[in-house]
C-alpha cells in the first residue's frame, strides 16, 4: 500500500469493498450498509456490521481498514462521554464530526483507513462525510464504497428532501440493492438505521434468505 506520493493508488484501496448510504429528511436521518467484508476478491465474511451506534440518535456507517475502523469507533465513543461528564455536556453531532476530522487530519501521513459516514439527531438531523484525510463535508444525502457510483445514481434519481423517514429508508434500502446487483465487492444483505427525535430503528433486508 502506497501511503505518501500516490494519493489515488490509496483511495482506490480504501474505497474498495463495500456500499454505505446516508440521507437526510426533515424527520430524521437514515444510515444503510451492506453486510459483505471482502479480502481482495475472496468473500471474507458476509455478516459484518457497517452500521454502529454512538448513543440512541447518533450512528456511523463504517468502510476501511477493520482494525483503524475499531479504534476510531472507540474514539467517537469516548469524545461523546468524555463530554457528557464534563461541564460542557453533550457534544452535538457536528462536534464529534468536527473532532474526528481533527484526529484524521492530524494523522493524514499515516492515515487511519477509513470512510466514515456520521449521522443523526440533536437539535435537528444533521449528516456528515468524513474520509482518511480529516476532509468532511455535510450532506443532504450521500454514498461511499466501491458500490457508490451505482448507489450515488439511485439517490440522485429519487431523492426529495420532502420524503419522510419511511421512503428515505425504502431509497437508502435499494440504493445499496442496486450497488449488490453490480459491484461483487458488495453484497449479502442492507442494514437500515432510521434515526429520529426518539431515538432509532433498524432494519434488515435480505435478496435472498440463504447467507
């Protein structure tokens, strides 16, 4: 793996091996993953989890390394309660996407390989893109992955920031759908988490029940 110098052979890499999508409607947020790891082209294990949580109305939405993945998980986990028992409280959504950022960004010549998707409910949804660098970027919607071109179609297509909850999970759900039916490093199943003002609900969604 080319670390300095050849900032392309590197993302090609890192962005290898999987499909997340995230949308934002006015009623919460939607984070959906598929659930294939894959080692080159062998199958490496078709029941990972992609989607994770940080509290009830705060998840993720994983791609990269499964190691630097674990430590930045912890990380985010303990900048929000680390916060929360201090006397500034909570850190909002857009705190722990901006501290992330810091850590990535402060690491980018040897980077953490990730592809991380922030998402969720505080005062209102709100939905972050962050990649190895500590680049990040707020998004109405977005898909990351070797399967995001065809994921990236469905959402450009059909999305209305007017949908409810509901039709965004439906269009997270066959966003990712579309991305297994094209690219082999993405497949088994999609993982759908509806975050909203009470908290979240998930979701899985299966081509075929044999895994």
């Amino acid at each position: 793996m080319v670390i300095m110098g050849n900032k392309l052979q590197l993302e090609n890499k890192i962005l290898k091996g999987t499909t997340t999508v995230g949308i934002k409607v006015n009623d919460g947020v939607v984070l959906a993953a598929d659930r294939r790891a894959s080692a080159g082209f062998f199958v490496a294990n078709k029941m990972v989890r992609k989607v994770l949580y940080i509290t009830d109305k705060i998840g993720i939405t994983t791609a990269g390394s499964v190691a630097d993945l674990q430590f930045i998980y912890d990380v985010l986990k303990n900048i929000y309660h680390y916060n929360s028992i201090t006397k500034y409280g909570p850190i909002s959504i857009k705190g722990i996407a901006t501290r992330l950022a810091n850590v990535l960004s402060a690491t980018k010549y040897f980077p953490y390989i990730v592809q991380i998707l922030i998402g969720g409910y505080d005062d209102q949804p709100r939905l972050f893109n962050l990649d190895y660098l500590g680049d990040i970027t707020e998004e109405n919607y977005v898909a990351t992955g070797s399967g995001s071109p065809v994921a990236m179609g469905v959402l450009e297509d059909e999305y209305n920031p007017k949908m409810t909850l509901d039709e965004a999970a439906d269009l997270a759900k066959r966003a990712v759908f579309s991305a297994i039916k094209r690219d082999s490093f993405t497949g088994t199943g999609v993982i759908v988490a509806k975050i909203h003002s009470k908290g979240h609900e998930e979701l899985e969604f299966y081509l075929n029940k044999k895994v």
